[in-house]
C-alpha cells in the first residue's frame, strides 16, 4: 500500500505536460539567455560532441587569430551559428532562422518598435564594423538584436549624425554572447538612437 501511495504522490507531483518540448530559450534570474535553443550558454568546444543536435565544425580568423566556429541544427530546426573565444569557450551563438524566438517573445521578423517597447531602456546602434554596415539594439542583456543596415535611411552610414529616427524595420538575427552587453549611457550623434 505504501509504494501505491508514494507512486501516486510522485505522478501528483509531475505537471501534465511533462512530456511536452521544453521551453526554446531559457533565461536566468538577471535577464540573460542561459541557454538558447538547447545549447548552454557557457558551452566549450569540448561539449559540442555532448549536444543531441548535428554539429558541423569550422574555423574562422579575425585580426590573424583563429577561432572555432559550429553550425548547430537546434531545437525545433533553428540553425544557430555558433562562435568560440581563444579560450575555447562560447563567445557568441546567433541564428537567423525565421522561427527563432527570443526572450520576451521577440524574434525574427518582430519589429523594431516591439524591440523597443520590450526593453525600453536599451539602445539602437549602428555604424561601420570590420567594413561591414552594421544595425544591432543592445537590451542590457546578454541579448542582441541585428537589423539588415539596408533598411536605415539613405546615407546613414556616409553622414554621421543626419538622422534623426529610423523606420520600424524588422529584426533579421538574434544574438546571444557569454556576457551582458551594457547599454551605453550617452550616445554618439550618428552612431546611435
């Protein structure tokens, strides 16, 4: 009798959905990403060969150093793109996929506006990186959101400081680094919004 009552105690205690998919993206008590469709944020290159997800290696340089780079196959097929420190550590996972949807349910093809209004606090950057155009809304968090720089105004990226507001584009990318990126506190004329 006793085991029928320690085994109805256990089934009482699972949720009903228990065998439903766990949640994509998993965020910590501060507000970061913990883990982002299944990969853990502090993942190394040594834990890739651990995740149930198809990995296909790489590598990339930047400034004469190489890096470790993995295309992961996710959960629920979001292909995240997956960027590793000298350290061997996670520095930076991203995806593009347009089912992918981040925390506050903002994802790809969300709109700028809805970015805003789900951290008001944070900021819209834009410039020149690595001669490449580059639009990204810094959250606080460890959370980025990038914008396809075609959708800024007419010489955006030629006249600093001509702008004055953007349209609502949509989000292109999500990106999750290993550490909070501080929103800036002033902005550079021609550089942010």
């Amino acid at each position: 009798m006793r085991y029928y009552i320690v085994a109805a105690a256990i089934a009482l205690a699972l949720p009903l959905n228990a065998a439903a998919a766990p949640s994509h993206v998993i965020v910590d008590a501060d507000g970061n990403v913990a883990r982002f469709y299944g990969i853990p944020i502090h993942l190394t290159v040594s834990g890739l060969k651990r995740l149930p997800y198809r990995v296909k290696m790489g590598h990339g340089y930047a400034e004469g150093d190489r890096f470790t780079i993995a295309k992961i196959s996710a959960e629920d097929r979001v292909q995240v793109n997956v960027s590793f420190g000298s350290d061997r550590k996670l520095y930076v996972a991203e995806t593009a996929s347009s089912n992918a949807v981040g925390p506050k349910r903002i994802g790809i093809g969300s709109l700028l506006s809805d970015v805003r209004a789900a951290w008001p606090a944070g900021r819209l950057l834009y410039g020149v990186e690595e001669n490449q155009a580059t639009v990204i809304f810094i959250t606080g968090t460890n959370v980025m959101y990038l914008f396809d720089p075609k959708d800024m105004p007419p010489g955006t990226f030629l006249h600093r400081g001509s702008i004055k507001d953007v349209p609502n584009m949509k989000v292109q990318s999500i990106r999750v680094s290993d550490r909070p990126n501080s929103v800036p506190d002033a902005c550079v004329p021609g550089y942010c919004l």
